[in-house]
C-alpha cells in the first residue's frame, strides 16, 4: 500500500517499521516499480527477504495495473508464510487489504505500524492466556486471599511441594500477570513470586479472604502476626 | 545484595551468631555485591559462650538468606526476611552438624549439597 510505504519512509523509526515492512510485504504487492523508486530515495534498505521479492515483482509487473498484480500477489501470499502464533490474524489482515476481490474479515486499520504492531501483541496476549485458562483452573487470587497451592519443581527430582500463605500483592500483565505469595517457612518470612500461568503450578486452593484496603500489602512485612502470613 | 558490612545471621548450630561481611570472594576491586551461594569472608560479631568458635574470628560463610529478590530459572522470584549465611571451611563443608530455616535448593548445583541435605525445609 503506497500509504504504508509513504509512512515507514516518513517514520524515522527503521526498527519496528523495517519489521513491520517485512511481514505486511504481502500486503505491500500492490506496488508498482514507482513504489520501488519510493523506497529507494529515502535510503531504506529492506532486509534480504523482501529485497528479492521486490525484484521478482519487478520482473513480473505489468504495466495493466491493479487487476494483474493481484492475481500475483494471491500465489505469492500463498508461499510466503510467517512463522509466528497469530499466523491467522496476520493472514486475515493481508488478505483484507491486498485484493479487493477477496471478501474482508474484520479489519484491522493499518495506517500506522507501531499502533498495529501492539494491537496484534494485544491479541496475541488474550490467545495465550485464554488457552491456559481452558487447560486449567485458576480461581481469581487477589490481594488478602490466603491460597493454597501445589507446585512442582520439574528439576531432578519431580517433587511437589505445598505452599500455603497470603497474597499480597499481584501484578497483571496478559500472560505474565505474577502475584507475591508470603509465607513463614520454618522461622523466616518468606515472599515469593509466581506467575499465575505457570505450567508448574499444578493445583490452586483458596482458603479465606481477608478484607484489605489495599491492592499492595507490604505493610504487612512489618507485622509478624501469630497468624498465617 | 551483601557487600563488606553488612550484618549477617548465622543459621547453623557453630556458635556463631551474628557475622559481618569483610569480603566478597570473586569480587572484582571489592565492587560486586554478594547473592545466594555466593561465598564470603566474615568476621564473627556475636557468639553463643563456650563453643569452638568465638568472636572477632575470620571465617568464610556462604549465604543462604537476602533480603534482595533471588529469581529462580522457572520464573519464580524468592525474597528472604533477612540476610543468613552458614559458616563452612575452606573446602565448602558446614563447620555447624545442623542447619536451621529454609534453603534454596540453587544450592545443591552450587555443590553446597551437605548443607541442603542437612536443611530443614528445602525452597
């Protein structure tokens, strides 16, 4: 698409567009050789990759226009593939705005390659997570709740050890959302973090909640109460 | 993190009760800090009375508490109360027949495996 090329040349940022460029390459058939000499001013250098597929476009572009180059972009897509876990969106998003022949998905806008880049790492995100919650069953842990929990340690010796203790802090993040477990083991607070979506954790129990006012409970490293931190 | 000053408990039955780093083994110009399983060379601030060692003696400990996070290989992060150490010879054997609190169980790679072994609670 000449806008998404009329970008990446404006955006300074070579990284992410650069990235960007190699794997919306597909969508970016429709160019003509003019799109190439786009490129070529702004000293951009496209990786290898797409290098030689701008070359075989060269040689197969014909001057008729748009009808033509979608014919060869379809075949093209076809052996082009990437190897990422969101092959499906991806595949969706090229096909949606290479050809207009082809029926549209959901579209996902593609003016800017920083923006889309985060929405598909959004997406990506919700995928995992929403496949470990179908394998698993992770009750809702908040900050008071005194869990219970068996984890195993895939090291040598495949124990599974039960931890008991308080939450007291947790942190979402998608895939990597962590939560701080405190404990006492043998005379000694001790606070660990573990992510909730650890294969390791094998069972997750909650025995109370206790009502707190905050979301951290760090106050509570001050306090060696009798009862179970 | 332990650096040279820094107050440590003792955590086997030695006599020894509170030491103070002096160094750090390995450390580069004395700038590196000390994490668990790492080995240091201590001088003895507190002991229990009538037992083979006793105060201002120089020994080398290794640490098995801090008080600074401790990230485990499977993404699990493990954060102590206080900074503990246990008192070993040259050779890396426990100078203590009895170990108390809970030991990380990076130790064992560490080839600390007599102290492990001896530990009440493995992490």
């Amino acid at each position: 698409m000449q806008s998404l090329l009329r970008n990446v040349c404006r955006a300074g940022n070579r990284g992410a567009a650069a990235r960007l460029l190699e794997f919306a390459a597909p969508v970016a058939t429709q160019p003509p050789s003019s799109a190439i000499k786009h490129l070529r001013p702004c000293g951009f250098t496209p990786p290898t990759g797409l290098d030689q597929f701008l070359c075989v476009q060269n040689r197969f572009i014909s001057r008729d226009g748009v009808p033509a180059s979608s014919g060869f972009c379809a075949k093209v897509l076809m052996t082009r593939g990437l190897s990422t876990v969101g092959t499906a969106e991806v595949a969706e998003d090229e096909d949606d705005s290479s050809s207009p022949a082809v029926e549209h998905p959901p579209r996902i806008k593609f003016k800017r390659p920083d923006k889309t880049a985060r929405h598909i790492m959004n997406i990506l995100n919700k995928e995992a997570v929403e496949k470990v919650r179908t394998e698993r069953e992770i009750p809702d842990v908040q900050p008071g709740c005194i869990i219970q929990m068996r984890l195993q340690v895939p090291e040598n010796k495949r124990r599974e050890s039960t931890l008991k203790g308080i939450v007291i802090a947790r942190r979402n993040a998608g895939i990597n959302t962590t939560f701080r477990l405190r404990r006492l083991v043998a005379g000694v607070g001790v606070e660990s973090v573990f992510p909730l979506y650890s294969p390791n954790i094998k069972e997750m129990k909650i025995l109370d909640r206790k009502k707190v006012r905050r979301a951290k409970l760090y106050y509570l490293r001050d306090r060696m109460n009798a009862l179970k931190k | 993190m332990i650096q040279p000053q820094t107050l440590l408990n003792v955590v086997d039955n030695s006599g020894a009760q509170k030491l103070m780093c002096i160094r750090v083994i390995g450390a580069a110009g004395n700038q590196r800090y000390a994490r668990i399983g790492d080995v240091i060379v201590a001088v003895i601030k507190d002991a229990l009375p009538q037992m083979p060692l006793e105060r201002s003696k120089v020994i080398r400990a290794v640490i098995v508490h801090t008080c600074k996070e401790f990230k485990c290989e499977d993404g699990i992060i493990i954060r102590y109360d206080d900074n503990a150490a246990v008192i070993i010879d040259q050779k890396g054997n426990p100078k203590g027949t009895r170990v108390f609190g809970a030991i990380a169980e990076e130790l064992r790679e560490l080839n600390f495996t007599k102290i492990v072994s001896l530990a009440p609670e493995v992490l």
